[in-house]
C-alpha cells in the first residue's frame, strides 16, 4: 500500500546530512495523472500521504495552496502567515517551507514544474508579470473573499480534474486554467493606489529585484543597482518606497538576511563558511550585520531553527 501512494505522488529527496530536504517532482506514471511535470489534489489527501511535510523542507518546483478550511500558520522563508478559509499562498522553486495544522485542514494543492509552460509559452519569464511568483513572501500570500473565492475554488476543480483525465488537450486545458487562476488572483491582488502607476516603473523595480537576487552577495549599495539600471539612485529609490514601502537599501539588506537564513539552516556550514559565501570580511563583521537587522546572532538564529525542526 505504502509503495502504491508513493507512485502516486513520487518525490525524491536530496539528502545531504544535517540539511534542509528538498523535493523534486518525480516522473509520474500513476494511472491518475495525467502529465509529469504536475500534481493537483484536494489538500487533505496531499497531507495523509506525506505527513512529514509539516518540517521545513524546500520544493525546486512551483507550489501553490489553496484552503477551503483549516487554521493554524505556515512560514515562508521565515516568514509566519495564518491559514484560514480563502487563504491561498504560491511558492517559486527553492524558498524554505513548513507549516503547523489545528485540526482538520483542505482544499488544493498544485505542484508543477518549469518545464510545464517552457513549451507552452513564447516568453521564459512569463511567470515572473505576477506579483505572487517574485519570491517575496509577504507578496505570495493572499486572502480571497466572495465572487474571487468562488472563481479560484471553481478553477482548482477543474484542474484536480482535468489532472486525473486522459482527454485530449488535458494538458493544454490544465495549462490554460492555471493562467486563469494566476490572473484571477492578482486582479485581486492589485492595490487600487497603484492601477494607475505607469507600467515603466513597475519594470525598472522588477528588473531592479532581479538583479539584487543575482547580484546580492557583491553589490550592497543602490546607486550599483542604479548604474545598471540607467537610472539615479534617486529614482530608484523613489520608486522602491513608492511601489514597495521602503527605500532601495532595505530592499537589498532583506535579501542578504534572507539567503543567510537560508545558509544558517543548514548545520554542515559553519558560520565563518557561510559569511565568507555572503562576501563578509569577517565572521564578526557578518554577526554584527546579522544580529542588528535580526535581534538575534546566527549562532542564535540556527538554534532555535534546529529545535523547531526538532518538535
């Protein structure tokens, strides 16, 4: 029995001694599924068959959530968010992930990989117009209510169902009812104040956010990021605080923190080895930065992430 529910939904995980696991999407070869590269249930049946995911783990694919019921709190990068009815959270390959249920808990869960749209679409960077799929956990988390609530519960249906067909185009219907569903979110998600921001600035900021997740560990200051961008630092600035609610400088800082927090809970790296990756010039130079923006030193930091892991 236990073999039979792992061919259904198949996950391999990469173990590396006192690291975080992460999940890859297997090849999916059970008679329910109806391509590889995606995996759509009800949520309830996706905890039974891997109660372990409860424990801080990463995916190298896109996840995506959606709860029907439920209460409790999940953590995104750190990050803790309730769950409760209409709750929906989306996830980009390689943010750390756990959650902690309070009695039952349901509604979808969709898994897919890159690959799904890389021959569907023209544009490789598709995903990234959607505020959700940026990697920014405070932007992937979202609460629906009424006609958007039903729209997005009716859309997971279809694909949960469309998962389990053989019919033709099933895949190409799947693919069609996630870009609903993705658009159907963010209209929600769109702040009235910004509808009228011009789409010029929301690229320059998108291009800027790209370039700090690649740049982050050599490039600290905004007018490096400016020079890139053809703009001053000025402007950049202004329209980091404008669109996002904080200076330019802040922006890059959380992302250092986030990835060291990334690196701290993987106990195999000692806190010297993991400054030295963040381009630190000392382990003191990189505690001091650390403990300022956290409140806590790594040392800390990794502690108590270690004892959650454990509980």
């Amino acid at each position: 029995m236990q073999k039979v529910l792992y061919q259904y939904l198949c996950y391999t995980m990469q173990k590396v001694k006192n690291t975080i696991p992460v999940y890859d999407i297997c090849s999916l070869n059970s008679e329910h599924h109806a391509h590889g590269n995606l995996v759509a249930e009800p949520f309830g049946a996706y905890l039974k068959i891997h109660p372990n995911l409860h424990l801080p783990h990463r995916h190298s694919f896109y996840h995506v959530v959606f709860f029907t019921k439920g209460k409790g709190f999940h953590t995104i990068d750190f990050e803790n968010f309730d769950v409760r009815a209409g709750h929906i959270y989306f996830m980009i390959p390689g943010q750390v992930h756990s959650w902690s249920f309070t009695g039952e808990v349901d509604g979808y869960v969709i898994n897919f990989s890159e690959d799904l749209f890389r021959s569907f679409l023209a544009s490789d960077t598709y995903l990234e117009q959607y505020s959700f799929f940026r990697g920014v956990a405070q932007e992937s988390v979202h609460q629906l209510k009424g006609s958007t609530y039903n729209e997005v519960n009716r859309l997971f249906e279809n694909i949960v169902k469309e998962v389990s067909s053989k019919g033709l185009f099933a895949v190409d219907i799947i693919r069609t009812t996630l870009i609903q569903l993705f658009i159907a979110v963010q209209r929600n998600a769109v702040p009235v104040t910004t509808t009228n921001t011009p789409l010029q600035n929301h690229l320059i900021l998108s291009n800027f956010r790209k370039l700090v997740d690649k740049h982050y560990a050599e490039k600290r200051l905004p007018k490096e990021y400016a020079a890139l961008l053809y703009i001053t630092p000025n402007h950049l600035n202004a329209l980091s605080k404008d669109l996002l609610g904080k200076p330019a400088g802040e922006l890059i800082r959380d992302r250092i923190l986030l990835e060291a927090k990334r690196w701290l809970i993987n106990v195999d790296k000692s806190i010297a080895e993991i400054a030295l990756q963040l381009n630190f010039s000392d382990n003191s130079h990189f505690t001091k930065f650390f403990k300022k923006h956290t409140a806590q030193t790594p040392e800390e930091f990794r502690k108590a992430a270690v004892s959650n892991r454990k509980n």
